[in-house]
C-alpha cells in the first residue's frame, strides 16, 4: 500500500527541516556538516567544544547508516522517493529501527533535552522547535498534544518517535514530536 499523503507531508518536513538543510531537493554529507553547524550554534558550542565533535562524530554515524540503507542507486545522495521507501519500510516493523535511526533518534533527545536532567519540558521543546523554524505557539500546542504532562522521559520520547515514523493516524500524539500541530 502506497504511502499517505499524510505521511508523506510529515516525513517530508523532517527531510526538508533537519536533513535537507541547503534545501538542495536531495541530502546528502554536506547537509550533515551543515546540520551539526546549526545543531551546535544553536547550543552555543564552537568548535572547541568537546559537544561539537561528539555531535559530528554521531552526525557521521547517522550519515553513514542512512546512505546505507536509504541510497538505493548509490549516487552519494537521498532523493525523497528513496526516504519515504526508507520509512516506508521501518513503519513495518517500528519496533526494531535501524541503528543510525536510533542514534539519530538519541540525539535528537538530547538536543531537545536542554538542561541535560534527562527529560524534556514544555520550554525546552519549544525552545528547539522555534530554533527549526516552528512557531512558538505551535509547538508549545504540539507539546500539549504529545499527551505526556509536564515532561517527556527518553522512553516516551522513543514510543512517540516510533508513532510518528509509522502511523497514518493523525490523531496520534507522536504526530506531534517536531513540534508541528498539522502537515
């Protein structure tokens, strides 16, 4: 069964969001350098910065994993045909993700998680959600709509990453995880 249009939508914007980043059509490495030079400005992290290195470092990782699994004619480059076929494929079985989905998965926890006190508040979704281009008010609306309370746990994190790669549903609170109310 051909993917929705409503996934489409919400993988697109991740694509076009956090790995397209020179919005270039396709992602390829120099969106990665690109992403951990945004990823660490945005946390005030230069160079020097012990952070910056263990991002580029996981950044890499996660580049590696998705080009491997994702680059079906092997150009060096992922069209968005080739992601939705990638997503397509976890939403069978999202129990069991990749490695490199769950490293990126991890990192995005972590970003997201900016007091580093293991879980993620209203104000801290928010904060990296306008950092994205998301508004304010939509993502502290989104955050309501996770359906979690006050905070979300790495666990919870995980079931809504889950949910948000797999489901077609757009009443599931995982829809939610970017910080988006609609697609």
């Amino acid at each position: 069964m051909p993917l929705s249009e409503f996934r489409k939508k919400k993988l697109l914007f991740v694509f076009n969001t956090f790995f397209d980043v020179n919005q270039s059509g396709s992602i390829d490495i120099k969106d990665f350098d690109l992403a951990v030079q945004k990823i660490c400005e945005a946390r005030g992290w230069n160079a020097s910065h012990p952070r910056f290195q263990q991002t580029k470092d996981t950044m890499n990782k996660v580049w590696d994993g998705l080009q491997k699994r994702a680059d079906a004619d092997n150009d060096g480059q992922i069209s968005r045909e080739e992601w939705y076929s990638m997503w397509d494929e976890f939403a069978k079985n999202p129990e069991n993700p990749l490695e490199w989905q769950r490293t990126y998965m991890d990192l995005v926890f972590d970003v997201e998680d900016v007091s580093g006190d293991g879980s993620i508040d209203e104000t801290e979704f928010s904060q990296v959600c306008t950092t994205y281009g998301v508004v304010e008010s939509e993502s502290r609306e989104a955050f309501k709509k996770l359906e979690v309370g006050d905070e979300v746990t790495r666990e919870k994190f995980e079931k809504l990453w889950k949910q948000f790669f797999s489901t077609d549903d757009p009443t599931l609170p995982g829809n939610f995880i970017f910080g988006k109310t609609s697609y």
